[in-house]
C-alpha cells in the first residue's frame, strides 16, 4: 500500500514537471517531509525528446544502410514509403525502445517495442510521410532511441502537384 502511495505521488509530481506547471507563490513548508525509503527502478531508460536528442550514437554500434533517404512521389500519391535497414555491428546487445517523429504526419514504426537486436543481428525500421495536401519539398525525420544512444534518420519527398 506505501509503496503504491508512493509511486503514485511520484507519478503526479513527473507530470506537473512535463507539463510546465508552475505556481505563482511557493508553498509554506509545513516541516521537514522525510525522504521515501522505497528505491523505484524505471522499467525503461528516460527518453528525451527528439528536439533535444539530436544524434549521440557512438560509431560501431549500429550500422545503417542510409541516415537520409529520399523519396520522388507521383501526383496524387498520398504516401511516401521509407525503410531504413539496420545491422548490430557491436559486440554486445542492443535494445531498440522506441522512435519519436518530427511531425503528426511521420510515422515510423519498430519490429517489437522493446526491439531486441544482439550482436550480429539485423532488421528493417518502416516509416511513411502522409503526403495529404503537401506539394513541394518535405523534410521531416525521427530518432530511434537505444540502450547505446540515439540516432536521427531523415526523409526527404519531392511531391509534384496534382494536374
């Protein structure tokens, strides 16, 4: 029951922090508030956001086939295909957990979540641009977020106009 308290208040407290809460005037101290004895381990590593990620993978971890790719649509074409092939050059185990995209209109999906890749093994990330009333150039990108750092990948579409 303390712990389920616990981790509740602790739950609340990380959501006003996401959120910006902010009060306008601090709070009384009603005392000294002891220190919980429970020590809670996170089930997944914290993840950034993308803005704030940028592209911190060490070299010789995963090798990809291309960080950027690029995509001629047709006219009227209302999606735009992208696979982005990955091997595990590294010597240990790499968890893949999650990818988070630039833009509502991004989608990039993983094989499982948490993606479990060991050394030696390989496997293909899919992502699309839904390219509904875009004309032009679009660039948008996702990082993929891994136990060994994360990695930005770049999709590029040329969208010609419809005639």
């Amino acid at each position: 029951m303390k712990s389920s308290m616990v981790a509740a208040v602790t739950a609340v407290f990380s959501l006003a922090l996401l959120a910006g809460c902010k009060t306008n005037k601090p709070e009384p101290a009603s005392g000294p508030v002891p220190a919980p004895a429970i020590t809670m381990r996170p089930t997944a590593p914290p993840v950034a956001k993308s803005e704030d990620s940028g592209d911190t993978m060490a070299p010789k971890i995963l090798a990809w086939d291309a960080t950027r790719k690029e995509y001629r649509a047709k006219p009227g074409e209302m999606s735009a295909p992208f696979s982005f092939s990955l091997t595990n050059v590294s010597s240990g185990t790499v968890m893949i957990y999650n990818t988070e995209t630039t833009c509502e209109c991004t989608v990039a999906s993983l094989p499982s979540k948490p993606w479990t890749l060991p050394s030696g093994g390989s496997g293909t990330i899919q992502a699309s641009i839904n390219l509904s009333n875009k004309v032009g150039t679009v660039t948008n990108s996702f990082v993929v977020f891994t136990s060994q750092g994360n990695r930005r990948l770049t999709l590029k579409v040329f969208v010609a106009e419809k005639k």
